[in-house]
C-alpha cells in the first residue's frame, strides 16, 4: 500500500524509540513535539494520560511511546483519502446503517408514545454501552491507519473530522472585504493558492481576526465539533491525540469544550490556550516548524492571545448559556453528555 507520512500529517522526526506507559511522560519527547501537551497538565479535573493536543509535527515513534490508539485530525482529508475505494464503501455502508438506526429509533419512540401515551427518553438505552454512544462519530481513515500500521508500526486509528468544510469556508470568504474577495477569486481563476491571503486576513484583528473565526466554527461547525467529540466515548479509542497544523484554532475550540464539560475555570482555559503561542515561536525558532509553509509561521498567524479565548467564551455564554446547552443545540443527547463528561473525569467518580 502506498503513503507518506504527510499523508498522516505527521513527519519523521529522529528520535529513539521507547515502551509508552500507562501515563506517558510527556518531558521525554517535547522536545522533538510542537504544542503537545496533555490536557491534565492544565488541570487535575480532567484524567490524565487521556488525551493529548498537538499540532501536526508528531512522528510516528512518537505516537507509540505515548500509547496513542486514536488521532483525530480536525483539518481536511487528503484527496487520495477521499478517493480511497475502501474508504468510499465503507461511507455507504455507514450512511445505510445510519438510515436504518434512525428508522428504528423512530418507530421505537412512536411506540413509546403509543404505550406511555407521552414521548420516552432514550436516556437508559444510551448508558448501556459507550461504543453505542459513538455511533455517530466519524468513521476512521482506513488509507491512513493502514499507513500507519504496516509501514510506520503505529496501531492507531486516523480520524479526519474537517471544521473548515467548504459550507463553513464560505462564511469566512463572506467575512473578508469585497477587495480582498475579489483577490482570492482572481487567485483561484489564474490556478495560484489564495490561502496565504485568507490566512493573513483572518489572523488580522482590523480584517477578521481569530475571535470572528472562532465564533464562525462554533455557530457553522457545530456537527463536526460533536463528530470529534463522539470519538471520545468509546474507550477503547483513548489515549487520544487531537491536532491540526498548530494545535492551537480547531484544536483549541475542541479543548476548550472539553475543559468546560470538566468544569474547567476560565482563567485555566484561557491560560491553557495562550500557552500555544510561546510553544509555537519557540519552535519556529528552534527550526522545528519545517513542514510549514513560511507564510503560516509568522508572529501573526501563530498567536493565540488571551483575550482572543476569554472573548470566545463569552461569545458561547451569551449565545448558548453553557456547553451543556451548546453540545445540546449541536446534536448531541443529553445522555452522551453525561457519559462524556464520566469518560474524562474516569478517576474522580
């Protein structure tokens, strides 16, 4: 089977090669790692050796000294992975399935209204089984786990779960200036990549800024902030690595409602996040950021400032009223909440 390891979103780094604990011990491999950390680092309200945040620069022996058995990668799926027959099938298969569930839980529930005479709750049906739980959440990459496995020796599954589909990128083509518009449609007719632009532009507090993005991928990407969060309730996904290409936007706002359904005090979020900039400029500095194009490396592009977290909080505060309400509103049940929250905090109950 063919791949790379960009295709995994990784590349290789030349570190030697050890057994992962239960709790890895993330000091033997931050230096060669960019932005990873453990989200219990963070806080004790969230178990520890359970998931991990990073951008995209994790190198396959990495991956099996922390023990990782599940990536979930929050950017864009590879186009050969798109057009992966196995994948492809699989889709359907899973799209039929998905039709067929939802047709029982229909009848069931008309049954239930016919019986009890009102509309049943299937809040005890959901609890038996954390893998029900995750039936909704996306489906593994199978190109790239098998990548992974038979020519890296990772036993971990890919996840790609994309917050910027093409429905959501047009509302931040929408958020640019009219000129600035018409220089990504000239970019796209004469075939030259207008990314470099829009990624200026959104970095940009007087053009966008990441605070109007955030609150873009909060309000239109909502199915698939709950697809990555799904990916947490079976158990035998975790440990779970989360990345993006700097570990700080996309992952930043899966982290941030996961340290919110923990009951994670803001000032712990916000600091949290701001740490992403110093690891970033240091690895720039340190020439660590090799696999990124210059453009997404400058001072700009990598901040991630306070205020840009504490005014996105505020944003789910006066919009939804909580995470609970927020994760309700994006589809998830309240039941699947629940068993999210236990999953994360396992240890404390």
């Amino acid at each position: 089977m063919s791949g790379t390891l960009s295709d995994l979103g990784i590349r290789p780094l030349d570190i030697a090669e050890s057994e992962a604990g239960s709790h890895p011990d993330l000091r033997h491999v931050l230096s060669e790692s960019i932005n990873l950390r453990d989200l219990a680092e963070a806080t004790d309200l969230v178990q520890a050796g359970l998931i991990l945040r990073s951008s995209q620069v994790v190198s396959p022996t990495q991956l099996k000294k922390l023990g990782v058995k599940t990536v979930i990668d929050l950017r864009q799926a590879p186009v050969l992975c798109k057009a992966d027959a196995h994948n492809m099938r699989q889709g359907i298969i899973r799209t039929v399935h998905g039709a067929v569930h939802w047709v029982k839980r229909t009848i069931k529930r008309k049954k239930a209204r016919i019986i009890n005479g009102s509309s049943t709750s299937d809040f005890t049906q959901l609890l038996t089984s954390r893998e029900q739980l995750a039936e909704e959440a996306a489906a593994p990459c199978w190109r790239c786990t098998e990548t992974g496995e038979e020519q890296y020796g990772v036993h971990a599954q890919v996840y790609h779960v994309d917050l910027l589909p093409g429905a959501v990128t047009l509302f931040i083509f929408a958020a640019l200036p009219r000129r600035l518009q018409l220089k990504v449609i000239f970019l796209k007719l004469t075939r030259r990549h207008p990314e470099p632009v829009v990624a200026a532009a959104v970095a940009d507090p007087r053009i966008m800024g990441y605070s109007k993005l955030y609150q873009i991928l909060l309000k239109r990407s909502k199915k698939n902030l709950v697809s990555a969060l799904r990916l947490l309730l079976c158990e035998d996904h975790v440990p779970v690595l989360i990345h993006c290409i700097h570990g700080k936007d996309r992952t930043g706002l899966v982290v941030m409602l996961i340290y919110l359904l923990c009951g994670v005090p803001h000032s712990v979020i916000v600091r949290d996040y701001a740490q992403s900039e110093s690891l970033l400029r240091e690895g720039r500095d340190n020439r660590q950021l090799l696999n990124m194009p210059e453009e997404i490396t400058t001072d700009e592009i990598i901040a991630s400032q306070a205020h840009i977290m504490e005014s996105t909080l505020d944003f789910l505060h006066e919009q939804y009223g909580d995470v609970t309400a927020y994760l309700r509103q994006a589809g998830m049940r309240h039941a699947e909440i629940i068993a999210l929250r236990r999953l994360l905090q396992e240890e404390r109950y």
